[in-house]
C-alpha cells in the first residue's frame, strides 16, 4: 500500500471576529501561515462556529495580511458534511412580480406582489462577498431571515413569537442542523445529516467529528478551549498548551490536569523548556512533550532616543495588574524626573487604571496612550519596558522587547518570564504584587540601562525565524513519516498487527492490541497473549485487569520470575485488590511472599 507524503494540517478555533485577539490566537495564525508556506501542505483553519459573519471575519484576517491567502477556511459543519438525505428544506420563498430599489450606505430591494411587499433584501460589499440579508414578511407568526453570502445560502433565523429563535446552518445550500433556543437559553440541536438531536453544541460537536471527521490529517488543538474534541478526533492530534490550563496561581486546573493526562494524541507541544520540565514533573501524560518557541520578526529601529518606560499589553488587569506598576512608578518618579510611563493597550481596566492616575494626581508623568499596531517601535524608543503578569505560556511581547533592545521588568511566574529574562543581565523579575520591588527594579535598570541592553540580543537568539520554522517542519515530517497504515489483506495479521502498533496513534493503538490478543486467543497462542497485556499495562497505568491478565499468563508458561514482577507491580499499584487476589488464590502466596526476594 502506497503511503502518501503530503499533509492535511487543521488548525482548530472557536471563533473569528474583531473582539478575538491576543497572543494565543496571533501565535495559531503564525503557525498556520509557516506551514501554508511549506511544501505538499494544505492548511485548514476549522472554525467551531457557523456563519457568514465568521466567513467576513476570515476574509478581513487575510486582506489584512494576518492568514495567508493559501489557507482554506471552513466551519464544523462544513468540514464534517454528508450528502443529505433528510426531507428538510430552507423555506420557500414567496412569488412576487415588481421590484423596487432604494441606494444607500447598503442597497435595499424590495419586492412586490401587488403592489405589497413580500419580501426585502438588503445587499453590503464585504471582503467576502456580496452579503445578502433577505427578510421574508409573508409570515404573520414568526420573524424569517436568510443569510446569503455571493447567492450562496449560508444560516437562517427563524423567530417566533413565544420566545423560540431557530438558526439553521447551510452547507452547499443545504440545512446540516437547526439550533433552537428559547429566551436565549440552549434547548436542543437537530442535525439532519445524522438525523440525531444534542442537548448542547460539544455533544454536538462531538459527534460530528467523531463521525465524519478527515481521518487523514493532522490536527492541532490548542489549549484547553478545544481541547473537548481530543478523544472523538480519529485522526493525528498535537495538543499547544499555552497558559489556560493554570490559574492565576499557577495551579493546575483539575478539569485541564485531565485533558492533559488523558490526551490520546502523538505530542504536547510548549513554547518553553520551563514548561516542559513542569509538565513531565506535575502530570502523568502519555504524549510526549515537545518545546518549539515562537519567534518574532520585531527589529529594533537604530539611531532613536529613549528616554520613558513602557508597557504593552491588554489592560485586563486581573492577568496584568498594571496598576501594581504605576503604583511603583509613583512611589520613585522623583528620582528620574526626566522619564514618565507610557501605557499602550486597551481593555476593560482602562477605567480603573484612569482613576488611579488621577487619584495619584499623577497624569503629567503616567499616560495611557491607547492600542497601538507596532509595538517594536514603542519598545525600540523606550529605556525599558515593565510587563507584570500573573501567568505567561511564553509572552510574545516580552521577545520583542528584548529583541528591540529594550530590557523587561517582570513578575518570577510560569513560564515566558522565567524562560526570557535572566534576573540581572537583560532585565529583573520580581515577586509578583511586591510594590517595594517593581519600585526598586525600576531603579535599578534605570540607572544602568546600557547594560542591561548589551545583553538583551543575545538573549533571544534562539527565537530566531529559521529555528522557529524547523521545527515546526520535522514536527510535521514526523508525523507524516510515522504515518499509521494497517494492511487488512496481509497472510499474517498478528504480525501486520505488531508492525502496525509502532506507528499507530495512542488512540488506536488500544483497539489494535484488542485485535492481537483477539487473534492469539484463536490460535492458542499464549506466548503473543502475553505480549499483548504486557503492552497493555502501560497503555492503560490506571487499569490492573492487564496486570491481572500477565499475572495468569506468565504462570501458565512458567515464566516465576517474570510472574513475582507482575504481583509486585500489582501490590505497589493496586495494594487493596493485590491482597484480595491473593486471599482468592492461595496458590500465589508462595510467589507474592517471594516478590523483592531471589529469583
């Protein structure tokens, strides 16, 4: 059988849109555009959500140079199609024999039957298309409106007037499911392709993957928001984990913990060896985790002055207690009365952080100066930058500060700011909340700022562009090279079985060792039974019947030795089911009593 050497990567996200941003979703799109620009791969960007204000958004994303034209984007429903075979149909539209037009900021056609109108459309021009909104008003009882982006039928909005609103999703001008709520609430999820109906939208999505998903791909899950579709995925599966499994504390969110350790994928990807060495020390994952840092192509502007500090950031103030930092810079502005602090970003604390510069009576020195769109050149005219936040899976901005020679004053958390700053040569962290601390580290660099920027580029030579994209490129050469095939037609399936299982995926590598020892029983042999549990004991570290099972089988073919390993894994595991075991089987005692003795 022939094996392919090209690449299905999907890239999964559960929304686009104006208010989506932020360092995690501008890393996806990085590594999205990196790997459209790679040969004999195609990259799909797999939207959760439905809808043509989802196709605009994407549309807008690549006019602006932030997804690359190469990259195909498709919703759930789209992606997980079938031919349709259930009887529903989008409503029919009313006959009419007149039109009258109306131009304004949108175009507006109404049309007659006569001389009343039955239906309105209402035409805009987006980067996506022509977006049409047709009402229709033939309908006394409910509210019918039907989203066409370019003539093609995307969703449609049926409102009733006891509070019932039903959305249907279209794909190739056909309805894939129906969303019914009431008063906003969820009450179900229809889906005509599998004529099945959900409680809610991650059964929902659930099935369609589970079902209908590509299996020959490559699929990348990042964090936690998505992470609910790992196991139903029948396909190679790379979970990011970027900094929403923690809280603010830096604690494991039990809910994240099992993800994690239940991921059946083929890697766990970080962006810092810090992590890495967490992760393999606090969790008991089976994917192994590899680290590939993100990269920025910031430069600093040479020949400009610097004279203020900065900061960058959303003003999310719980995760980035900016106001921790004024609260410092306050407290010694007096002694570098030539520098002020300049705040770029915006968010919901803006308000906050405006009543404490005026609390302060503070606004002549601190200044919050809004979002802004180049960020290296905010960096590359500052002394220094100050990022305080309470958890970091890598922080882009604190890599482009320092690759624009501009030191970071930051908080010692997990796991950018340990990876980035080096305490004392490009930058200080400080415990997070210590006023006295931010105070004296901006002293600190302030007054020996040339310094501490010698050894800012230096430091981030190893998040150059070209280490960035080999790795990701070996990651997808070996994924692809250790493609999964199995070969039903083979004389000897055990054999095809075992040669299968060192390429096969986690999540199938169980019902293949089902197959095996399948196989083994039917032809009495004990020896490949046996073979099949023992791999089974560590697919399954949580699950003592493979113990169990090894336990029997080695003494069935006299392997003593082999079988005292088995009970003392047993007893070490499972001590309360060990003493049961043997309790039931009295014929053990003597190899249980001699488990740790000579063999």
């Amino acid at each position: 059988m022939s094996e392919p050497d090209c690449a299905h990567v999907i890239c999964i996200v559960p929304k686009l849109g104006a208010g989506v941003a932020g360092g995690k979703i501008n890393a996806v799109y990085t590594r999205m555009n990196l790997l459209a620009d790679k040969a004999g791969t195609k990259v799909t960007l797999l939207n959760l959500q439905h809808g043509c204000n989802q196709k605009v958004a994407f549309a807008e994303l690549v006019k602006a140079g932030l997804l690359d034209p190469r990259i195909e984007h498709q919703s759930i429903n789209e992606l997980c199609a079938l031919p349709q075979t259930a009887t529903s149909a989008p409503p029919p539209l009313p006959d009419w024999d007149a039109t009258k037009d109306q131009q304004g900021s949108k175009k507006r056609v109404t049309y007659l039957r006569n001389g009343v109108a039955v239906m309105r459309d209402s035409l805009e021009q987006t980067v996506a298309g022509v977006l049409t909104t047709r009402h229709l008003l033939t309908e006394q009882d409910r509210d019918i409106r039907l989203k066409y982006l370019d003539d093609a039928l995307v969703e449609s909005r049926e409102a009733f007037g006891d509070g019932f609103v039903d959305k249907v999703a279209f794909v190739a001008g056909h309805p894939a499911s129906r969303t019914r709520r009431e008063h906003g609430r969820m009450v179900e999820i229809e889906d005509f392709t599998m004529g099945e109906t959900f409680a809610d939208e991650v059964a929902h999505h659930r099935s369609l993957v589970r079902q209908h998903f590509p299996e020959d791909a490559i699929v990348f899950i990042d964090g936690i928001t998505s992470s609910h579709l790992s196991h139903p995925i029948p396909a190679r599966k790379v979970l990011f984990l970027h900094a929403d499994h923690r809280n603010s504390s830096g604690k494991i969110v039990p809910r994240s913990r099992g993800l994690i350790e239940t991921f059946d994928g083929d890697a766990i990807i970080t962006a810092t060896y810090v992590h890495k060495q967490r992760l393999d020390a606090e969790l008991a994952h089976t994917a192994p985790v590899r680290v590939i840092p993100h990269y920025t192509d910031a430069a600093a502007t040479l020949g400009t002055s610097r004279k203020h500090i900065c900061t960058v950031s959303r003003l999310e103030l719980t995760g980035k207690p900016i106001h921790q930092c004024i609260e410092a810079f306050v407290r010694v502005m007096h002694l570098i009365p030539d520098t002020n602090y300049l705040i770029y970003g915006a968010g919901l604390g803006q308000a906050r952080l405006q009543q404490l510069i005026d609390h302060h009576d503070c606004g002549d020195r601190v200044h919050l100066m809004g979002h802004t769109a180049n960020a290296a050149k905010v960096f590359s005219h500052s002394l220094f930058s100050l990022a305080p936040t309470m958890t970091e899976g890598f922080g882009l901005a604190l890599l482009e500060a320092l690759t624009c020679d501009c030191p970071v004053i930051s908080y010692d958390v997990d796991y950018g700011p340990r990876e980035l700053i080096q305490p004392g040569k490009n930058g200080e962290l400080v415990h997070p909340g210590d006023i006295d601390a931010i105070a004296a580290a901006i002293l600190k660099v302030h007054a020996d700022r040339n310094r501490y920027a010698t050894s800012c580029a230096a430091s981030v030579e190893h998040y150059s562009f070209d280490r960035y994209r080999d790795r990701y490129h070996k990651l997808i050469d070996d994924l692809v090279s250790n493609r999964f095939y199995f070969d039903l037609s083979a004389r000897d399936l055990k054999e095809e079985m075992l040669r299968a299982l060192d390429k096969a995926p986690v999540q199938q590598r169980d019902r293949l060792l089902e197959l095996y020892i399948h196989q083994c029983d039917q032809s009495r042999d004990l020896g490949g039974m046996y073979h099949g549990f023992q791999q089974k004991i560590a697919l399954r570290p949580k699950d003592p019947r493979p113990i169990v099972r090894c336990i029997w089988l080695s003494r069935r073919l006299g392997r003593d030795a082999e079988c005292r390993a088995h009970l003392d894994l047993y007893a070490h595991r499972f001590p309360d089911q060990h003493a049961d075991f043997v309790a039931r089987y009295p014929d053990f005692i003597e190899l249980a009593d001699a488990v740790g003795g000579p063999t």
